[in-house]
C-alpha cells in the first residue's frame, strides 16, 4: 500500500497511509518525541481496512501487531528521547454484571520494555464520572447499580499518559531557560506569581515556572479541559463502526512542552484528525503524522492548515509587541 495522499509544509508533513510503511521510509533516530494514542485493544473500530490495528482478531493479536509500530517509532528515535502514549483499562464487556478490565496500560510498558524503550512513569488523567457514563453508557457507572447491588457498580476509569525513552544518551537536552511560560489546563495560575513569568534570574527563583512544574510533574493531572479538543465531526463515515474522540490538546500540549525544543520533530503514527500535528505546530514544533483513514486524514489537512494560521498569527503578534516594547 502506498501513501495515497500527503500535504508536506515547512512545518508539517502529514501522510494518509498506514503508519508502518511511512515510518520505513523515515531515516533512523530523526525524531525527537512521538505523542498518540493508539487503538484500544479492540475496544473500537475506527474503520473497515485490514490494516486497521482495531480490526485485530483478538487482543493477543493486536499486540501482534502493535509491536510493528513500537519497534518502527524505536528506529526513528533519537536515543534518549521519549514516545508518551495516551491509554486506559479496557472493559472486557459492558453487561453490568461486575464487569471485569484487561491491564491494557501494562501490556503496552511490557511491549516497550520488549522494544528497547525504558519505563520513566505514568500519568492518570481523571475523568468525572457522570460524564463518562452519559459517554459510554456503561451499565456498571449507573446509578441504579448502586442502589440495587453496588458490588456490581464500576469505576470511571482515568485515561493514562505512559512515557518511555529509547535506551542511549539523549544528545541534544531539552531546556527551558526561561522555565515554563505557558499552562494548558483549567486551574489557575495565581495572580501573584505572573511578576516571575519569563524570569532570567535563578531558576530556583522562578515562582511561575514553578507552580506549573508542579502541576505536569504530578502523577494525576485532574484540571485536563476534556472539551478542548479539534474539529472532528466531519470526519465520521456511515459505512463504520465509529469511535471519533480526539486526545484533548492540554495533554498534547504538555508533553510538547515539557519533552521536546523548539523546531524539533514530533511524531504521531495514528494521527486521526491531526490533535498530535497541531499542537507541536502551535508551540512552534515541527508536526509528522500517519493516517490510515481518508476521513480522519481530510479533517487532519484542515486542522493542521488552522494551526498554520494560528501558528502565524502569534509570530505576528509576538513581533508587534516585540516592536511596541
């Protein structure tokens, strides 16, 4: 299968092909952080190919298969440098009758550790119940669970952001001499704390940069804004079963920033609507995305030529106050 289509700019490529035979034809150890989500275990189908990772037979042979992405995103790599992949607990069923979960996210550290990659931790990111029940319509989060037999009632699973970094020493460090400037997320910074954004004294000194810190280095990031996410409604089909739910912008955001410079590569194998391009195209990266489905990759090309304009609009603006300072 060849790449059917592909937009290449100064700050983006992105390709509607399986993210396989894109990554051969990348060379080795040029990217410097990868950031996706992949299929979860055949819990969704997302559309008809073969070469879909969700229409595996069965969990062991998505693992199969999966395999073939973790060792393609090794090869191309920097050593040292990280891949953060977004997951949870997959439900075995959905019958309410003390449902049981396959540990999808230790799977997934195991077949790392397999590939060459090293475990440095994970994140939870909370996700309030009600809304996920209203989601899913999991029958173990109801109400009614509870009040009639609530050993069969259920828990709203967090989502997970596992990282892991190729063995090897990472050539190229990644600062922040101004330590952290920007937040994404729902919880406000304190008014005080603005008089040391940008601060170019000592570090330790940096009360802004700080509090944030303190925020993305938490094992539970429970401010994520779940409605901040890309366009995506354009992109279902009817000849599928559908599951179009972006990884929110805030998570992406925060893995940009925290594990990648400026102008550097960050990679995506299963771009979908282009969530993955954008934000490191936003935070002045440069974007690389794989897509295997024609619809998810038509809405990828649109919200990757938004973060293009928007992109330029900050440089522009960021140039007139720089002119007006």
């Amino acid at each position: 299968m060849a790449v059917k289509d592909q937009l290449i700019t100064d700050e983006y490529a992105i390709y509607n092909g399986d993210c396989i035979e894109v990554m051969d034809s990348m060379p080795p150890e040029k990217i410097h952080l990868s950031v996706y989500s992949p299929p979860f275990g055949g819990l969704y189908h997302y559309s008809s190919s073969e070469r879909d990772l969700s229409n595996s037979d069965n969990y062991d042979d998505f693992f199969d298969h999966y395999k073939y992405v973790v060792e393609g995103i090794n090869r191309i790599t920097m050593p040292g440098r990280l891949t953060a992949v977004h997951c949870m607990d997959v439900p075995n069923s959905n019958s309410g009758k003390g449902d049981s979960y396959i540990d999808f996210p230790g799977d997934i550290i195991r077949l790392h550790e397999r590939c060459g990659f090293e475990f440095r931790g994970r994140r939870a990111i909370w996700k309030e119940p009600l809304a996920v029940r209203l989601r899913t319509m999991q029958k173990n989060l109801a109400h009614a669970t509870i009040v009639s037999d609530s050993v069969l009632s259920g828990v709203a699973s967090a989502d997970y952001l596992l990282v892991f970094a190729k063995k090897g020493e990472n050539p190229v460090p990644v600062d922040h001499p101004e330590g952290l400037t920007e937040y994404a997320g729902s919880r406000k910074i304190p008014a005080e704390l603005f008089a040391y954004r940008r601060w170019s004294g000592k570090q330790t000194e940096n009360r802004f940069s700080h509090w944030i810190w303190r925020q993305y280095a938490s094992s539970v990031w429970d401010d994520v804004r779940m409605e901040r996410v890309l366009p995506f409604q354009d992109a279902r089909e009817d000849d599928d079963e559908k599951h179009v739910h972006p990884l929110q912008l805030d998570v992406i955001d925060r893995v940009v920033t925290l594990y990648s410079n400026l102008g550097e590569n960050v990679f995506t194998p299963f771009m979908g609507v282009g969530s993955e391009v954008y934000s490191p195209v936003m935070l002045g990266r440069k974007g690389i995305g794989a897509e295997l489905k024609e619809s998810y990759y038509r809405q990828s090309v649109k919200n990757c030529e938004m973060a293009l304009k928007g992109m330029r609009s900050v440089q522009q603006t960021e140039d007139l106050l720089a002119g007006i300072e």
